[in-house]
C-alpha cells in the first residue's frame, strides 16, 4: 500500500474508533464496551469488504490496527470525562471524516483488486457506512444509512468522484484526496444545513 494510502487509512480508523467511543460513552458503556464498538466502527465495513472480495482481511495482516483502535479508545475514556456533553453534532462530524475516508480508500482498493467500477464504488460505499450501521444497531438506534440523512450518498459520491478523476488520467494521490474532500463537504454541508433526502410516506385513505 502507498504510503498516503497507508496514513490516510490509519487516520480514518481513528476517527472511526473515535466516534464509536463517543457513542459508547453517551450510553455509558463499560471500557470493554468503549472497545468494542471502537473496534466494529473502525474494521467493520472494511472486514466486510475485504471478505467480499475474497482477500486477506487488512487487519490481520496488520495487527497496528487494532492498537491503534485500542489507544484510541483508551485515550477518549480517558481524556473525555463526560461524552454526554458533547454535543451530537461533534459525533455527526467525527462520523462525517471517517465516511469520507473509508468510502473513497474502499473504492481504490476494490478498483486495484480488479473489480469493475460499479462494483468498487458499492465496496468504497459497504466501507464507509457498514461500521457505522453496526455500531448503531448495537446501541439500538436507527443507523445513519436509514434515515433521511445524506449519508450513503455522500460516500457513493467519493466513491464516483475517485473513479471519474483517475478516469481524466490525474495522480493516485490527487484523485483520492480531492474525491475525499467532496464526499466530506456533501456530508458536512447536510449536517450543517441539517439537508436530508425526503422521507418515504405512504398516506391511509383515513389522512386523506
């Protein structure tokens, strides 16, 4: 893996592990607890991508991650005394970081694995919200991907913005990191705006 590729990859875990320790800290979960839905938020989509494509899972070829989702995890209990203060809001952006990131880096991995472009952006997509959906149905809450969040969309637009600059010929580099930063501004514009798509409906005959 690319060096960029690499850090960019270490980072989205951390944000990932971060936003699913603040999750735990809001339903005051045990530190075991904190770990584990540090771990599911950060490996999650990207196990099941990798399963998918029938390679070697990215965190037992290299254990780094799952320190890395350890300290961070560590780190936040201690650092973060009460999780309940901090606003909502901070989550959605930590999450917004990690679905930007996971989404385009799950796109190039699926591409240079030699799965068609379709099928990569879907991975890039299973990568950037899977974790999140699993976090978020082990806290018992509606996941993200199923409300009338822009949320998949924006990780389907990184994935599509990744294949459409290395279409136009640009750098590995300069088409993840500006495929990236258009995913993260559609992700952060909706939760600024508080922009979502509108909500499926069917009307009785009696609210007519």
């Amino acid at each position: 893996m690319p060096e960029l590729l690499y850090w960019l990859d270490l980072f989205g875990v951390v944000v990932f592990a971060f936003s699913g320790a603040l999750m735990a800290g809001r339903y005051q979960l045990d530190p075991f607890g904190v770990v584990v839905l540090s771990a599911v938020t950060a490996i999650g989509g990207g196990t099941i991508r990798d399963v998918i494509l029938d390679t070697q899972v990215f965190w037992i070829k290299n254990p780094l991650y799952l320190y890395v989702i350890l300290l961070t995890a560590i780190l936040t209990i201690v650092l973060i005394r009460c999780p309940k203060r901090i606003p909502k809001r901070f989550l959605l952006i930590a999450d917004a970081f990690g679905l930007a990131l996971f989404a385009v880096l799950g796109t190039q991995k699926a591409m240079a694995l030699g799965a068609p472009i379709s099928v990569s952006i879907v991975m890039g997509t299973l990568t950037g919200v899977a974790g999140g959906m699993i976090r978020d149905v082990i806290c018992n809450v509606i996941p993200l991907i199923l409300r009338q969040e822009i949320y998949a969309t924006a990780a389907i637009l990184g994935g599509g913005l990744y294949v459409f600059f290395n279409y136009l010929g640009w750098s590995e580099n300069f088409s993840i990191i500006f495929a990236i930063l258009g995913a993260l501004k559609l992700r952060l514009a909706a939760i600024y705006w508080q922009v979502s798509l509108p909500a499926f409906q069917i009307i009785e005959k009696n609210d007519v």
